[in-house]
DNA sequence: TTGTATGCGTTATCAT
DNA sequence: ATGATAACGCATACAA
C-alpha cells in the first residue's frame, strides 16, 4: 500500500510551504507561475490525491449531494436520479443514494443521517406514507437546500421541480373524451400525494369542461399493482353500467386492467380505450402499444439540480423558493387510439 | 440558520472536557454512567449531530462507497445497486453512484474522483469499451477494496460477484434444444466482455453435448437495442438454412427478433422459439411473454456488499480474492414452450 | 509572492 | 474516570 500523499509530503520534496503548495494547486492568483509549474509537476510524480475529505471539513462543503426515493430501482426514479448526477457531475458533485421503501420512518432517518454525513443539498420525492413534515423542517433549519421533484409536501422555502399532473390528468381524458369515451373510469392512487390528487383533479376539470358527469363509482383507488388493475376492472364491470375508458394512474394498473379486459373478450380501444401514465418502458413495447403520460424523468432530474445549483450560488440568506412545473408528453399508442 | 452543534458546545455547557463528551457519546467503557446520561441529555437537548466529516478525516474511513455502473436508469444496475444500498446501510454506509456512460474515459475518471473523494470501497460493472485495466489497478494500489458484479475484468486481487453465464447460456440452449429445436441461431453481445463470451461459450457446450452442430452464421453479433435483432432477424431469414430458434444475450434484441418474426408471419414458438436475457420486466408482461434468463441483480448486490464487508473487516494485508458466482434462473414463457 | 500559524470537529494518546 | 493536547489534511488570515 502506497502512503497517502499530502500537500506537506509534498512541501518537504520541494521545499516550499505547505501554504503555497495549495495555493500553486487550487490556481491561486498570487503564485507565480513558475512555482505554480513545479509544485504540479511534483504532484504529478509524487501521485498526489487531494483529499477532498480534508477539503470539505475545512471549507464546510462536502460536494455531496443526497437523494431520497421511495426505491431507486424503479424505472422513473432511477432516470431521474440519472439526470441530477449527470447535471451535477460537472460542477463536483457526488450522488449518494437512500431508498426509504415507501416508509415514513425510513425517511426520517435518511434525512438525519445525511444531514450529520454534512450533504450540501438534499434531493427527494417523498414517500406514500409521509404525512407530516418535521423531518424537512430540520434539513432546512440546519440550512442545507432541499429540492423536491415530482412527489412534493408544501414547505415553506423549499423548491420543487414536477410535472403538471392536473395537466396531465386533463389532456390524458379529454383525450379518451375525444376518441367519443363518456363514461371514463379512474384508478387513482393514493390521494395522500399530490400528484394523485392533481390526476384526478384533471380527470374531473376535462369532464367538466366538455359537459360530461362523472359516475362516482367510477373512481377506483389502486395501488400501482398489476392485480390491483386487474381487480378494478372486475370491480368496476359488474356494475349495471360499464365504462368506455380506463384512464389509470398508473401504467401497471392499466397493464393489469387490459389484461382482464382482453379475458372478458371487451375489445380495446373499440369498445374501451385505456391510459396509463409514466411512461414505463414496457407500455410501448406491448403487442397492444399502451398509451400512457410522459414525466420526462431525466429532464426533471437535470432541472432539479440546475434548481440546487442556483440556490447554493445565491446569496446565504436568500431564501428562494423555486417551483418549477414541467409540461407532460402525451404518448398515445394504440390502446386508446381509435382513429 | 442554527449554528452547528460540536462537542465543544456541549462539553461548555456541562463543564466538562470535549474528550470526555467524545467519549460519553461513544459509549467509552471508562466513563462513569452517570457522565454519560449527563452527556447524552445535554446532546440531545442541544440537538448535536456528530460531524461525519471530521470522523472520517480522523479516522480514515468515509463510510462511504462508489458504485459505478455504465447507466444507472437500466433495471439490471439499479437493481443491483438497490441490493448494495440495502446490504450496506445498517452498517452506516452510503452509497455514491457514478455512471460511464459505457465509455472508458469516464470510468477512469470516476475512478479517480472517487479515489480523492477517499471512499472505502468501489462497486463496479466495467464499460463495454474498457479494455484494459490500469485504473483497477490504481484503486488496488491505494488498499481500496474493489468488488467487480456482472462485468468484469481479470485482475488479481479482486473480487467478484457475477451469475454462470456460460451456465445459463448452456441452459438456455439446452432448453431450445429440448424444446426441438436444431437450429439454433445466436444474438450475441460485445465480446469485450465476459459475459457474453461465456453466454457464447455455454450456447457452443450445448450443442456439443447434443451432438448438434452450429452453423456459424447463426451467430450474431448485437447491441442490445431492439432494431439492433430485428435486423439480425431479416439477415438471418435471408439465408437459405433458416433458424428454428433464437437464443439473444438481450431481451431487446430478443423483443426485436420477435417483432420482425410476426411481422414475417412466422409462429412463435410453434416454428422458431425464442429466449432472451435479463428477465427485464417487459418479458413477463408481453401478450407474447419471452422466456429469458434471471440474473437475481438484487441478491447480486447484496453479496456484493457482503463481499465488501468481509473483506474490510479481514486483516489489513490480507488479500482475499473472492469470486462468487450465482446461478442463473431460468424464467420459461411462451415464446420458447412448445408443450 | 511566499511563509507561519490556526482552525475545521473528531478521536486517541498521554497525563492526572 | 476525566482532562489537555495533538493530529487527521487542507485552506486561509495574517505576516513578512
């Protein structure tokens, strides 16, 4: 094992302070080149790392960032996740990862143990069963920016970075409206999130919009499972009037859905057309392509950290407080396309 | 902003020195327990946190480890870094991800950062581009330990957690060939990596021990994308000897493969059987579901990180070498069950 | 332009 | 059982 070079092992070879050794290695203005030169090229040779731990307690900046989602092995965290460390990377940053498995308590930890791993910033989308919201309270009062993308909490001072899923909601069902669906069914998630909440808000504004009144019973609470989909569906054709259109909130409810759909012999889109939404990557690959909701993940992790680098470049006490809304892409496949 | 809490802040406030309130909060067996309640209170009443920082400077250890993989949106890598996160978080390790990009550049790079940003240990799947081995070396060279998964390179010293693919290629074929199939074509990855090679190598097995012979243009090579076997499909059907069976390294390929066979109006699997790799997660959801080969990525990161923590916890010059080696899972569907 | 000295927050060594 | 002090590696205020 070769020993840890550091700056001192450094000064001794050359024989200049430890002082100018890094200033002469961080560039500093007032070193002149040519000792600027020396001090690189024995660097060089000697292999000598920064230690950037060093650095960080020193400077109060770890140049870590932390991101919190419910599992990171899902198709759209994982590509947003992608999209902060690609973003990030440039500029210095480290991604460390925490899954909370959709656990509130999970959560509460992670924030704690990064915020004592002194994480400059904190990236997160919160779980199911998060209710409350001391445990970002204490991230913000210990001063380190938290930015939430697509499942937020409203939190004073804390930026966010989601699509419009109110928009989403809409368009996906005045969508189904205009393929001639009137009696669109719903599998909503858990309304303990916001962006449920907003999907089925825009599920409700389409219909109201267009003149349409939506059977309540129509509204099925699901729980992004295929079987859940699948129980929907027979849940919701026993009922004396069927619908037409299964807008889901998920794209593996409404997999789940045109499975039991396609087993009762119902036609799709003919008879029914279905939605799904997210985007997963199996929904354009099915033998019946289906249509589904665009989060654009990647974008919304790249955008995410541009939101963490604005804030952290501003002045210590501006508290700016950035919401940023991205604009969902209707994918329509042949599921729901009845041209 | 609340100022950060030290242990100089505490021991201040109940008049006493730092050392012992380090202690205290260490559960040091040499201090009273009386001292230590004391301590306790004064640190939550204050709300400390214990600067991990400053921990790991002086201690050496980070308590942080790298992953790098070349995309961490792919299901197979942010599976297995799940399983890592998961192993290694009640021992107080964080995880870091960093991606390549499938590009040799890059991963020497975040070799590099991750070197100075002093991890304790680096979990890597190498780039398709990566051909030798110098940067591994450079890790070795510092005494952090390296555990290769899924794709690896030969370099003494370290460990390594991958499944049998020459078993599982042998398998996969084997099944063809019990299935009827005689000829049996092959989509096969870069064979710059291991992996693939040994997928090759268990499809050649097979039929050795079948006493089949293999025409050598049934091989081909592929990418990994869909278009990528839709076009070894067509190139393949040109020929006059046509395949009744496709073994792909990829599930996409494989989806490919059978999206230009239907197109061409060829029965699957009655005519052609079909088995891909990976188990992502559109094989099993397809009208058509794809039999493909399980690689278990979440129990792979998981005895990765076992992997990790016995060699870290070993004596320091101690130099295991452990090759873990997981048994591939058959997942038998559809496109390849005659029956 | 360069050197000296100090501190970031801990922990470990040596005293007491 | 507890306290004083040094050290981890770096960056910077102050001196020169």
């Amino acid at each position: 094992m070769k020993e840890k070079v550091t700056i001192y092992d450094i000064s001794r070879k050359i024989k200049m302070s430890a002082a100018t050794v890094s200033r002469a290695l961080n560039d500093h203005p007032k070193i002149s080149q040519k000792t600027k030169e020396i001090v690189r090229k024995a660097a060089r040779e000697m292999n000598y790392k920064q230690n950037r731990l060093a650095q960080a307690l020193k400077s109060g900046q770890s140049k870590n960032v932390g991101v919190i989602v419910p599992y990171i092995n899902r198709s759209f965290f994982s590509s947003v996740i992608r999209g902060i460390e690609e973003e990030l990377k440039p500029n210095g940053y480290h991604v460390i990862i925490c899954q909370t498995h959709e656990n509130y308590e999970n959560e509460v930890e992670q924030i704690d143990t990064l915020l004592n791993t002194q994480i400059d910033g904190i990236f997160m989308s919160i779980s199911k069963t998060t209710k409350d919201t001391e445990h970002i309270r204490k991230a913000l009062d210990e001063n380190v920016p938290l930015v939430f993308f697509d499942r937020k909490k409203e939190v004073p001072g804390v930026s966010s970075v989601v699509i419009d899923d109110y928009k989403a909601g809409f368009l996906a069902t005045e969508h189904l409206i205009e393929q001639g669906c009137k009696r669109i069914a719903h599998l909503s998630g858990d309304l303990n999130l916001d962006i449920y909440c907003e999907r089925y808000n825009g599920y409700v504004a389409a219909h109201k919009k267009h003149g349409l009144k939506i059977n309540p019973k129509f509204v099925v609470k699901i729980n992004s499972k295929i079987e859940s989909g699948i129980s929907a569906v027979k849940k919701l054709w026993k009922m004396d009037e069927k619908p037409d259109a299964v807008f889901s909130a998920s794209d593996y409810t409404a997999l789940g859905a045109i499975q039991q759909l396609k087993k009762m012999g119902v036609k799709i889109p003919e008879e029914v057309c279905v939605m799904g939404f997210s985007n997963e990557i199996f929904t354009k690959y099915m033998e019946l392509p289906i249509s589904s909701v665009d989060q654009t993940p990647v974008t919304m992790g790249k955008i995410a950290a541009q939101v963490f680098l604005e804030k952290i470049s501003g002045s210590e006490n501006l508290k700016i407080e950035k919401k940023v809304v991205l604009t969902p892409k209707l994918q329509l496949r042949d599921s729901s396309l009845r041209s």
